[in-house]
C-alpha cells in the first residue's frame, strides 16, 4: 500500500514569511498526526486529528500555527508568520484509528532565515 | 503527562555485534510501546513494538523486552550489520487515551566494518 505523502520535501523562507506544507495519509486511515521534529531530539505531536475533527491541539501555537483537514483525508498545516525557531521537519503521520499503529511519511524539513 | 527518557544517546558497534537501547516510561498507563528507526532525509519507520500484556518480542534480528514493574523497556538488535546505522526512537502512549505518541530523544547507532 502507498505511505504518507508530504510536500514540499523541503522549504527555505524568511523569517516573517508565511508557509504551509500538505500531507496525504494512508487511504482508509481516519487519525492524521502533525509532528514537529527539531534537530537532534524526537518528535512532538503539534495536533491531531480524527477524520475532520481536532482531537488533541494542546501543543499547537495558535497564535502562528494552524492545521485543517477538511474533508477528512488531505491536512495542511500553514505558519505564519515564521520564526527562525520553527526551523524543523515537520511530519506527518497516520494511522486507522486512535488506537492503531502511527505510521509517518518522510517529512518538510523547513529552514527559516 | 507522560516522560520517555532513552539511552545512550550515541552508541558506536562493530558489525556482527549486539546493540541494545534503553528506555523509560513515567505513566503507569501506557499499554503500547513502539521503536521507530530514522535514516538520514526519512521519516521514522516502525521496526517493533509491544503492547503491555507482553513482557518479550522477537522479530528476527530485532527483539523488545517489556518491564511494566520497573517501567523501562529496551530495544536489542543482535548481528548489526552497516544497514542498522540510523537513529533509533522509543515511544510510549496509552492507546485510547488520545493516542498521543511521546518519543524519547533518540540513539544514534552506527555500525562500524
């Protein structure tokens, strides 16, 4: 079966600028996972999603950071505006339900300047 | 909320030799223990995992052993070979309960001809 798809692989901004990544899960899989993964430590769920409802944001920056999933299977994630401290691999994960195994897709590594 | 700490952080073997990775939990809860391998450029990758109604697993090279008592967990990989250098994540969740993966930091394996 196909993975997780994510776009772009990578992204090179401004500080300031404004970027979004998109994700497309395993077909079928219902739980969708943005995570954030800084260089050298492991990765931090941002937000969480069951079918177009949000599970869990609690780790989510709202005031520069917001995630959809309208119809229930594609997720964009969109920062704006950008600190060079959002510089990270942003990932994407999926899995069948809230209680299967999360599988991830190979990330945006994002580098803010 | 829960707290996975793994060591070492790097661990450096010759090939054919056995590799093994710690990690501990601090929520009595969690039931679902996943190790995630992460090649340069990659996602994390599902090599294992084990529920807490288990105390061992084995799957070929790679094995999991579970201590719910002490609450800590390790990851063996007995003959590495080259294609084993990445680095290696344990995580814990209490599925159901959100499903909210917590990773530990990651050891940095490498294999050595």
């Amino acid at each position: 079966e196909a993975g997780v798809a994510q776009s772009p692989r990578y992204k090179i901004i401004e500080k300031r600028q404004s970027v979004a990544f998109w994700c497309n899960p395993i077909s079928g899989h219902a739980t969708l996972y943005w995570y954030q993964q800084i260089l050298g430590q492991g990765p931090k769920l941002l937000i969480q999603f069951q079918n177009n409802g949000v599970v869990d944001d609690s780790q989510l920056p709202k005031d520069r950071f917001s995630a959809e999933r309208l119809k229930g299977v594609d997720s964009t994630l969109k920062i704006q505006p950008a600190k060079l401290e959002d510089s990270a691999v942003y990932l994407c994960a999926s899995s069948l339900d809230g209680w299967d195994t999360q599988y991830f897709g190979p990330g945006t590594r994002l580098t803010v300047l | 909320g829960e707290n996975v700490e793994q060591h070492p952080s790097t661990l450096s073997v010759q090939e054919g030799d056995s590799a093994v990775i710690k990690c501990t939990y601090s929520d009595s809860a969690s039931n679902y223990f996943p190790w995630y391998k992460q090649e340069l450029g990659k996602g994390p990758q599902l090599i294992i995992d084990i529920r807490s109604n288990v105390g061992e697993k084995k799957d070929q090279r790679i094995a999991v052993t579970l201590n719910k008592t002490a609450k800590h967990f390790s990851l063996h990989i007995t003959e590495t070979q080259p294609e084993d250098s990445a680095v290696y994540f344990c995580a814990a969740i209490l599925t159901g309960g959100g499903n909210k993966l917590t990773f530990g930091t990651g050891t940095q394996l490498k294999v050595e001809l």
